[in-house]
C-alpha cells in the first residue's frame, strides 16, 4: 500500500453516500410500486371496456427491471367472440 | 392534551432507549408533564437507563388487560416530580399487547400528560408498529451509518402508511435525530454527514447527539444524561432538541466537550 492508496481509504463517506442514495431510490420504487400497477390496471382496464367487454382477470399488468430501462408490460387476453362481435360492429 | 411522540429507527443499538430517557428528562426539566412509555415487551430496558428498575410492579400489558389500572403501573422519578414511566413487560410476549388495549391507554395517558414519548422496540414487527400507531410526532434516530440510515427509510415509509394519522390523511410530523455524530470523523470524509443524511432522507433535523463517554456513564448510573452531566455535549444537545420540540427556533449546532491538551492526544491514540 502506497501513501496515496492510504490517503485513498479515508474518503469512505462518499462510496456510502452514493451506495445509498441508489439502494434507496429502487427500494423507494419498489414500495410505490405496487400502488402505480393497480391504478395503471384501474385505468387500462376502464378504457378498453368502453370498447371490448374485458375483466379484471383479463388484463395483466407488470414490470420488468433490466440494467437501467424498466419495461411495462401490459397483456390483454380477449376472448375470440367478444372480438368478432367487435368487428363485425365495426 | 398531549402530544404523542414515537422515538423510533428500524435498527437496534442506534440510542432509541437512551434518546427516550434524555429527551423526556429535557422536557420533564422544561416543566413539562411527561410520560415514557417502553414498548419492547420482553426486552424492557428503559426502566433500567432511567434507574427504576427496581420500582416495577405492574406493567404495559397489566393495564392493557386490565389488570392494574394506570395510575398503579405509572412509576414518577426520584429525580423530577413531572416525568412518569410506563414499563413495558419483561416476561410476556408482544402478542399480549392488543391494538384495542393499546388505544385505550394511550387515549387515557393523552388526557393525563403534556407529552406521551413511546419507546420502539427495533424492527417493523409489532411492537414497533403498535408503537407508532397513535404518534402525532415521531423522532427517527439515526446513525451516520449506512445501515442505519436505510432502515431509517424504512421506517419513515411506515410512518406514512401504518399510523392513524397517515390513514386519516394528516401525516406523522417527522424529525431526524443523528446520534453518535463524530464531527472531525465527518469531516475527515471517514463517515457520513449530517448533510448527507439530510438529503438522502429529506426529513428535518431536531438534533445532532456528538458520540460522547458521557452516554455510557449515564446509563451505567441509571441517570438520564441531562440529569448527570447536564453541561456535556451530549446533554446539552438533547436539551437544545427537546426545545426544538416544543417549537422553539434554535441554531443547530454540534456541541462539543472541552478537553484539554492531553485529553486530546490520549484520546486520539486510544482511538
């Protein structure tokens, strides 16, 4: 270990700072997460049964984290019928 | 009408107990009407740093089954005539502690006192919930520490979702306490700082405890350290923080102990 590397090993506080500055932005998120699903599914759901009769057992709504881009992943299952009838309206 | 205050943290060992003693012996010592209220049922210990360990007889749990009434398990201190402590219970477990009782009590030590100061027990278990349950106010105690200061999160999430305040939509007036802060430690970039807390947790300081000899030597004694050494820094910070509570403006400063030249090298080399 060199002078430098021991001067180095004092400056702690920062690595602490910053570790947890980011541990607690995911963990913050990952509270309000569940809150922003459900009304997210709310909404969605409202939406498309102005159009297709679907119910809450149909729409699925998740996240995915991956590095830095998290993906919202909406599925809506539709029933066969309920869609031709929507064509055929239309 | 009190004011009820919860002294909380998530973490263990980071001075919940000890902030409870100091902050409710400041009060007591500014004329107010105080009751401490242990809430780590099964490990009680602030019967022990406010030396009235031996004076217990009926408990937390006692009088939330009603088997004594309050007035019997309230123990006043020798010291000052308006601090009450309300023991938690030693060989029960925190199941025995039922919202309902818990309400009933602490609606009936609001009309008794100026302030109600709940002792949390680490954890987010039970205990620690029932503790913050009723609070108006609540002292999250920290150290500058990554751990701590985590769990410190965790806890100001709960406050604002698990409190009868939050679910009426007022929320829980929240102050952050830093103990065992060592000012040359920070500056030296060897620890956290007090500003680094600050914006990580984004809630507002009501005092900064300097790591000092003179806590381990209140407890040892079983007296609140403002009572024993009422001039140190760690007294007189938490008397500053107990003005603060009353809502009072004063300027945050970091106290310090006088020492002399070769109390200065000693310590160092110890350290």
């Amino acid at each position: 270990m060199n002078v430098f590397n021991m001067f180095q090993k004092r400056s702690s506080a920062p690595v602490a700072r910053e570790r947890l500055q980011i541990l607690l932005a995911h963990e913050r998120a990952a509270r309000g997460a569940p809150d922003l699903l459900a009304l997210l599914r709310e909404e969605i759901i409202a939406v498309v049964t102005r159009h297709v009769p679907v119910g809450h057992e149909n729409v699925n709504v998740t996240t995915h984290r991956n590095g830095d881009v998290s993906t919202l992943e909406i599925n809506i299952d539709i029933p066969n019928s309920v869609k031709a009838r929507v064509i055929v309206n239309a | 009408m009190a004011t009820v205050l919860v002294v909380t943290s998530g973490k263990g060992g980071v001075g919940k107990t000890t902030s409870t003693a100091s902050l409710g012996a400041a009060l007591a010592q500014q004329g107010q009407k105080v009751a401490v209220v242990d809430f780590d049922v099964g490990l009680r210990n602030l019967d022990l740093v406010l030396g009235a360990e031996r004076r217990v007889v009926y408990d937390l749990i006692n009088v939330v089954q009603g088997d004594a009434r309050l007035s019997q398990a309230l123990i006043r201190d020798k010291r000052l005539d308006s601090l009450f402590l309300l023991p938690a219970s030693q060989t029960r477990d925190k199941e025995a502690l039922t919202s309902e009782g818990v309400a009933r009590v602490m609606a009936e030590l609001r009309d008794m006192f100026d302030w109600v100061i709940c002792d949390s027990p680490a954890g987010i278990e039970k205990g620690a919930t029932l503790a913050m349950r009723h609070a108006d106010m609540a002292v999250i105690v920290t150290n500058p520490e990554v751990s701590s200061v985590r769990d410190s999160d965790r806890i100001i999430g709960l406050l604002d979702a698990k409190t009868e305040r939050a679910e009426r939509g007022e929320p829980v007036v929240k102050h952050l306490l830093l103990t065992r802060y060592d000012a040359a430690r920070a500056r030296r970039g060897e620890m956290l700082t007090t500003e680094d807390v600050l914006e990580i947790l984004s809630i507002p300081l009501i005092g900064i405890i300097p790591e000092s000899q003179e806590v381990l030597r209140a407890s040892n004694l079983g007296t609140p350290v403002t009572l024993s050494a009422p001039m140190s820094a760690p007294a007189r910070a938490y008397i500053d923080a107990a003005h603060r509570l009353r809502g009072e403006t004063l300027p945050m400063t970091i106290p310090t102990d006088k020492r002399g030249f070769f109390g200065g090298i000693f310590a160092r080399r110890v350290a």
